[in-house]
C-alpha cells in the first residue's frame, strides 16, 4: 500500500508543473484560431494549450501541426493583436 501511495504522489507531483505554467499564462485574446482565422467553435471545441507564457486556442488538431511547425510567428500574431 505504501509503494501505491508514493507512485501516486510522484505521478502527482509531476504533473503540478503543468498547472501551474497554465495558471500563469496571459489569456488567449482572440475568439478566431489565430492559424486559420475559424471561429473557435466551428469545428468541435477548440485545441488550447500553453506556449511560452501565452495560452493558445485552435480550431482544430491540423492546425497545432501548423501552429508547431512556426510557434513564435504565431505567438507574434497574438501579441499584436491583443493590443489592439
């Protein structure tokens, strides 16, 4: 039982990070998937994640490859936007 309890707490343990670094994110400004423009909503609930401090929503999971494959050109787009 106790090897039980402390796999349980490891597990736990490595997940808080997550949480945190979610918890600390600047909300997602925008109510369009800033890699195709969709309204989030339009294709099932939206993709979000979390990429250097900014959280992110997307439409869908064709665009997070897309979003992956150029992050900071992205993260650029929301910055200024959210400016606005």
């Amino acid at each position: 039982m106790k090897t039980l309890s402390f796999i349980a707490l490891v597990v736990s343990a490595f997940g808080m990070p997550s949480l945190v670094q979610a918890a600390d994110a600047k909300p997602y400004p925008l109510k369009t998937c800033i890699v195709s423009g969709e309204e989030l909503g339009s294709m099932g609930k939206p993709v979000e994640l979390t990429k250097d401090g900014q959280e992110v929503k997307l439409c869908c999971k064709g665009c997070l490859k897309d979003f992956n494959k150029d992050s900071e050109k992205y993260l650029k787009e929301i910055a200024e936007k959210s400016k606005k």
